[in-house]
C-alpha cells in the first residue's frame, strides 16, 4: 500500500463494519480493519450453536479470509482501548494506528440494568458466549441425572430464559427440541423432555416490537411447545438457586440452576469515551446520536454505524438494533467515503425496511415483511432463506443448509459438546 494514501481505519468486524470495508472496494484508499477477534460472527445464529444445533465455524468466517482478494485492504488484530481524535490516532492495547477517517463499528454488548449477573445469566453475543451457554445447559441435563433429591433435579431441568425479543423466543423453541426430541433415551436416572422452560419478559408480550397479532401467535406457539410465558413479570433477583421476579405486587422465588439472558443490550464503552473526548453526551444505552450522515458532531472525520450509533433522522426515532441495519448503514458510509475521496456527491441515507422475523420451533415462525404478515411453516421458510443467504461466506451457507436438513429430518442436535474445564465438571 501507498503510505501517502489516504488512511481509513474501520474499528470493528461485524456486519456495520465488513460491510463498510467491502464498500470501499476500488476507492483511492487504504482500509485497516481492526478487530479483537479474528472472524467475522453471523449473531442471529448464536443461539443454535448455544443448543448444539450449529457448530461455532458454521456461523463464523475469518476476517482475513473475507478481505483476502480486497488489494486496498489490510486487518489488524487488536484491542481498540480508545480513539485521540487530536492526533487522529487509534489507540490499541499493544500500539496505536493512525488515521484520515475513521469509520466506528463496535456494536453492543450485554446490558444487566445495573445488575451483577453476568455470571449467573449469561448472554449471547460472541461464540464464546454461546459455547459457555453450550456447556451450561448440557451440564444441566447431567447434573439432574446425578441429583440426589427431587427438588435437586426439578432445580436442574428448569431452564429460565429473560428476554421475550428474537433472542429470546429462539432460544426457548430450540431449547424445547433439545430437551423433547435431541436428548430423548440418552439418559437413565432423568427424563429430559421434563424440562421446564420458562421465558420471562417485563413488557406486556413477547416480540413487542412486532405487529401485536404477531406476538400473540408467537406466544401462543410457544406455549403449544410446553413453554411457560410469562409476560408483565419484572425479573429482580438472580442467584446461584434461581430467579426472583415480581408479578403486581408479589414476589416469587423460580428455583432454577440454568438462566440466560436475552433481555437488553448497551452499546460498546468505546461510544462514551468518543463522546467525552469529542465533548458530546450519549443517550441511556450508550450511543452516539449521529448526523445525518453518520459523523460524530463536530467531526467530520469520525463516523459511527450498527448498534453504536443513534439514527433519528429518518423516523424521528433511532434506527432498530439488528443485522440489517448495521449492513445497510455499513455500506451507506462506505460508498459516502469512496464519493467523497472521488470527488463526487452523494445522496442522503434512507433505511429502506424489508421486515423482521423470528423462528419460534420447528416449521413455527412469524414474519413482518410489511407488505404482508406470515406465520407458521410459510414464515418458516423465508426465515431459513433470509438466514442462509445472510450468511457471507458460500461454504457456510451449504454446510449450515446440510445442516439443518439433517436434524430436520432427524432431530439430532449433533454438537452437543460440553468443552471447557473438567476438574470440577459442574462448575458454571
């Protein structure tokens, strides 16, 4: 690369930031992609790898690989521990990268609302946290069949789930097959389609961000699974031993040994230390409110997409917190970049919204495309083709296809790993 070439610095690989990479394919540029992991990660599929549907590498491709063919691109390993937007430098754990424009991308992680259960609820949001999930809730099924007493093993098999989002509701319909259908003769002292699943959410339905009849087939889908859904039930304890949750005015303890959480997220920390250093504030969850076209106030330079930034402009409220958003907005500053550095103008930024979907089991989902509201197999079916053509690496999209018809036909969730530690295996 041309060091006198102007420098982009893309901090963060996920679908904001690959995509902005990707946009800028061709342009006058050098592009530095800088991540603290070495793959790109298709999010909306961690919770099958969570429930030993899919395996990590099935839904994770190498950054390198990706990039490979891009000649004006490059990737850096590292940790970003902050930006000197003075010097335009951004700082890393190990040594700094300078830059001409830099395009923020870091996404979000997990929010606990001031609480700490990190430990004792763990959420979904690298493949670290779905291999942990992977091992917590098989380690349940062994541990009941260990357990001593009665109220050992119920405490064992209910599995308490917080979050009614996409998250949520996905993880409870798979964690359904698991326990019903995948795990069925394998064991002697237990039955695991025993298994109490309970999801949890705060508001008045699940999926409250779609259309309400949506919500409602989607509960009540789950409930025909055996899932218990309890809507309106603030969740105010987590321990070792269960869940506290508060319904009105009572209180109640759920004993339970296994509870993830899927019920908010929190922007990246590097959104609060761009906004102090650039003397801008943040909004609750930690986004930047952007301009209209992505740059941080009073730096045209800096640019912030996907779950970091706070878009208004369209709708009068902030652009939703999924894949095809980050993708889109990701895209849109790579091209601004590659117009601005040829000279040429470019049209304002508009989301054109396709649709929401949600899979609630087998052959069971529910669908917003706008122009029209599908449920049951028919959304089913755009959920696996909107899926596996999200997926941007070719050989993933057949290995996950082959997947998926294989336990559709059999039912056998087949990486059912429990990795990790073994000097005690049922450390959590």
């Amino acid at each position: 690369m041309d060091s006198r070439t102007h420098e982009v610095v893309i901090v963060g690989a996920g679908f904001a930031g690959l995509n902005a990479a990707k946009a800028l394919k061709g342009s006058p540029a050098n592009v530095t992609v800088v991540d603290r992991r070495n793959h790109y990660l298709f999010q909306p599929l961690l919770y099958q790898v969570a429930t030993g549907g899919l395996s990590p590498a099935d839904i994770a491709t190498p950054i390198r690989g990706l990039l490979e063919k891009q000649r004006n691109a490059r990737v850096v390993l590292g940790n970003v521990t902050g930006v000197d937007l003075d010097n335009r430098r951004v700082i890393l754990s190990d040594g700094e990268v300078p830059y001409d424009t830099l395009v923020v991308a870091t996404g979000s992680t997990h929010s606990y609302f001031g609480n700490e259960w990190s430990e004792l609820a763990p959420g979904l949001k690298s493949l670290e946290d779905a291999t942990r999930m992977r091992r917590r809730i098989l380690l349940a099924f062994e541990a009941a069949e260990r357990a001593e007493s009665e109220e050992e093993r119920k405490a064992w098999l209910t599995f308490v789930i917080v979050g009614g989002g996409p998250t949520g509701v996905e993880l409870a319909g798979a964690l359904v097959e698991l326990a019903r259908y995948t795990l069925k003769g394998e064991f002697r002292s237990v039955e695991p389609s025993d298994a109490a699943i309970y999801l949890i959410d705060a508001t008045d339905r699940v999926l409250s961000t779609y259309d309400p009849r949506l919500s409602a087939n989607a509960e009540k889908a789950l409930e025909r699974l055996g899932v218990t859904v309890m809507t309106g039930t603030l969740v105010t304890g987590v321990s070792e031993d269960g869940v506290t949750f508060k319904r009105g005015d009572d209180e109640t303890m759920l004993p339970s040994k296994t509870v993830m959480w899927a019920a908010g997220v929190e922007a990246s920390p590097l959104g609060r230390i761009i906004a102090e250093h650039a003397g801008i504030e943040t909004d609750r969850p930690g986004r930047i409110k952007v301009e209209p076209d992505f740059t941080v106030p009073g730096h045209p330079e800096v640019f912030v997409v996907g779950d970091l930034a706070n878009y208004p402009h369209q709708t009068g409220q902030p652009l939703r917190g999924t894949a095809d958003v980050a993708q889109s907005e990701g895209t849109y500053v790579g091209r601004l970049i590659k117009s601005r550095l040829e000279g040429k103008e470019h049209k304002p930024y508009h989301f054109r919204d396709l649709g929401t979907l949600a899979v609630i089991g087998r052959s069971a989902a529910v669908a917003d495309l706008r122009f029209i509201r599908l449920t049951g197999f028919i959304a089913w079916l755009a959920w696996l083709f909107v899926h596996l053509l999200k997926l941007v690496d070719f050989q993933n999209r057949i290995t996950v296809l082959v997947q998926w018809g294989w336990n559709y036909i059999t039912r056998n969730r087949s990486a059912r790993l429990i990795t990790g530690s073994f000097d005690s295996p049922f450390k959590r």
